[in-house]
C-alpha cells in the first residue's frame, strides 16, 4: 500500500482532538509532560503507548493535542466494526489491527506506508490491555519495532498513569457507574512523553533483532512510567474488579516479571 505525500489529518480527526482536549479534564486532572523533538512533531514519529484502560486513548489523544501532535492510531479491529465509530475511524485516517486474523501483514504494510508519508503513528507493543496484576506493560509484541527498524524511525515513549481510575474494563454497569462519577472523583491522569528509545546495532533483516528492538521499546516505557507511579512501585492503588488478572505475559523487567 503507498500513499501520496504527506499525510495531514482530516478535519474530523483535528476536531476530534480538539474536543479530547476540552472534554478530557471534565472527567479528571489532566498532566501533560516531557515532549517530542521539534523535528518530529509532524512526523515520521513512532509513539509506543502503554495500555491500562479503555479511557487511555482518549487521554493520549488530549496529551497529543496539547503537544501539538495528530497520531494515527493502530487500532484493535472490533473498533471498525462498530457503526458510526468505525466509519469515523477509517476516515480519520487510523490503521485496523486484527491481531487474530490472516493478513496481518497487510496492516504492516500500511503502518509502513503511513510512516513514509510522514504520519505519526501511536501504537501499543502489548496489543492490549494489560493484565499484568501490577499494571506495568506486559511482554511485547513485534510489530511497532519491526515497522521501527523497516523505516528507521524514531520510537518516543508516550506513557501514562491514571486513566484506569476514569473507566472500568468491562460490564456496562461498572462502565457508567466509574464514568459517571469520575467528574466528582477527579483522578490525576498523567501523561509523559519520554526521550527516543535507542535501536542502534540492531537490523530489519537479523534474525532476533524484532524482538530485541520490541524488549528494549517496553524496558524504555517502563523506565518513564517509574516516575509517574512513584508512589505505586508495585501494585496500583486503585484495584478494577472487573480487569482480568494474569502473570502469563509480565514482562521480566516489572515486579511480577522477575
């Protein structure tokens, strides 16, 4: 798949990031840190998020706002399925990920496309919600670093803390119950954009280097998002009953990990 020139967000994706921005401090204490290189902000930029709630993406696109930043997003495929959110999706100019599905090197390809014509590109390397009972980003999966060493772009860490406390994982009745009074509760959601995560030494085409690129992008988000849960080395304090729990996939450098 190729594009042509430079890729610039639609208007409904600008307006879209507008409203995150306005919308998203209705709901808790929105704090934005660190920043990317001015030479990326228009892109190519790779930005590797950590996933630890539905309420997530929607903070990072507020935090991506305030930075002056329009990320196409990888997203899971059940989101294109749904009517009026999908369409709006696919408009948007966001890329569809169906990780359990034959042609998901179709995906690669356009990942690859949206970086040669200039995009930022938000993804996360875990492929979903962290389960890991300390929420710390779980082992990685490889398709952020190959497009990574593919394109020779630049990986910003893009992490935060805070925004499992807005929304519940799963049941309607947690869903809108948490939401609902999440303007009265008011949770800090921290958003922090790090320092470029090296891949020097390592090749598209060496056996191994994917996930040795993929490892060294997850140990980097964890590194920045220490400081963001200072006070919560281990587990978090706000425990989400509905959040399914495994150490199946802790990565080795978390506290469940080891």
């Amino acid at each position: 798949m190729t594009e042509r020139g430079p890729w610039r967000a639609p208007v409904l994706w600008r307006v879209l990031l507008v409203l995150a921005r306005i919308l998203v401090p209705l709901v808790c204490r929105l704090r934005v840190t660190g920043d990317v290189p001015d030479g990326l902000r228009r892109g190519p930029l790779l930005l590797a998020g950590n996933h630890i709630g539905l309420f997530d993406p929607i903070a990072l696109a507020a935090a991506c706002r305030a930075r002056g930043l329009a990320p196409r997003i990888m997203v899971t495929g059940g989101i294109f399925r749904t009517p009026l959110v999908g369409p709006a999706f696919r408009h948007c100019g966001h890329l569809r990920v169906d990780r359990d599905r034959p042609g998901t090197g179709e995906v690669l390809g356009q990942a690859i496309a949206a970086i040669r014509a200039r995009s930022v590109l938000a993804a996360y390397p875990e492929g979903r919600i962290s389960q890991d009972p300390g929420l710390w980003p779980e082992r990685p999966r490889t398709g952020l670093a190959r497009i990574a060493l593919i394109t020779g772009t630049t990986v910003v860490p893009a992490v935060q803390w805070g925004a499992h406390e807005v929304l519940a994982w799963g049941g309607a009745a947690s869903i809108a119950r948490t939401l609902l009074t999440a303007p009265w509760r008011r949770p800090v959601v921290r958003v922090h954009f790090g320092s470029p995560v090296p891949l020097d030494g390592l090749g598209a085409e060496v056996p191994g280097d994917a996930q040795r690129a993929a490892d060294r992008i997850t140990a980097a988000t964890i590194a920045e998002l220490r400081s963001l849960r200072a006070g919560e080395p281990d587990l978090p304090r706000h425990q989400d009953p509905t959040r399914p729990l495994s150490t199946a996939r802790s990565f080795p450098g978390t506290p469940l990990g080891r």
